[in-house]
C-alpha cells in the first residue's frame, strides 16, 4: 500500500474529535472505500505494539489510549474527572441503553421512583441520551435512546456490544 495514502488516513483519523467512517474517509480522499479499509487495518496492526490503538467504536475509528495501559493514565487523570456520574444516572443511563427507545415515565416506574425528567436532562446535556420521538399514546410522551458518545464513552461500536443482562446478574430490567 502507498505509504502517504496509509498516512493521510491516519491523519484524518487522528485529527477527528469523534469517530470517523471508512465511508467519510473514503469520500474525503476520493478514494475506494476498500483501499481506505485496507489502510485502517493495516494501521490497526501497525499500532497494536503502541501506547495507543486504533479501535473501531460509535461507527467509526479513533485513536485511544491501549487498554493495557488504561490503570495507568487513570492515575495520571484521577483528580482530572470531567464526567462523574451518580448511581441514580448510571440506573437511568443502562435502562435507556437496554430498553430504547423508552419513556421516561417507564425509567422512572421501572427505578421505583416519581420522576427522573432531572436525571434525562443531565444525561442530555452530556450527550448520552438524546430524543427520539414521541410514543404513539395518550399524551405522546417523549422517548429517549443513547447517542453515539455514549457508544463512544463505552468503547462499544454498536448496542450489541453490550453484555447481556444475565452476564451482569441482572434477571429483568
């Protein structure tokens, strides 16, 4: 492969601020989308021996620190916690993950609680839920599903990616 083809692609990869498709890079550079997929899988391998990989995530490719040294840059970054979430949150957060698209009234009645229409707005603000229409009934409440930050701050490239409910111990959610 062209070494400068190889490394134009790295370079849109990395210039990026979220993760980018072969199929954007492919119309960026003009190229065949199986030219630019070769390049990304050989600097997947290329990077694989380094302090950071390239992973495939949110539908796209990004540059990320390696996992194994993952613990370390968490020391680094331990007082540095830009998102912080509460146990409330993350609840919310899993049930839109695993049941979306859904209401809030049913996060709130499956949490046990009276509302959680503060707890959306915060995760809407963070750009891990957003709106995806309203539900065809009564009063057309507003539905909620996750945003491909969320994929993203997950490490996950699609909702499959998820572990079942019962790998985690959960029997109904």
């Amino acid at each position: 492969m062209d070494g400068d083809f190889k490394a134009t692609v790295e370079a849109l990869i990395f210039a990026a601020d979220s993760p980018v498709s072969v199929e954007k890079i492919a119309k960026i550079l003009e190229a065949d989308m199986e030219l630019v997929r070769a390049a990304v899988a050989e600097l997947t391998t290329d990077y694989v021996p380094r302090g950071i990989n390239l992973f495939e995530l949110a539908g796209g490719y990004r540059f990320l620190t390696s996992r194994r040294f993952y613990p370390m840059v968490l020391k680094m970054k331990d007082t540095d916690r830009s998102l912080s979430l509460s146990q409330a949150a993350f609840e919310t957060l899993a049930i839109v993950a695993y049941r979306q698209p859904v209401t809030s009234q049913e996060i709130a009645a499956m949490r046990g609680v009276q509302s959680v229409s503060s707890i959306l707005r915060n995760l809407q603000t963070l750009e891990l839920v957003r709106i995806a229409g309203r539900k065809d009934v009564i009063g057309r409440p507003m539905l909620y599903r996750t945003t491909p930050k969320f994929l993203e701050l997950f490490g996950l490239y699609s909702l499959d990616e998820l572990p079942s409910l019962e790998e985690i111990g959960v029997n109904e959610l």
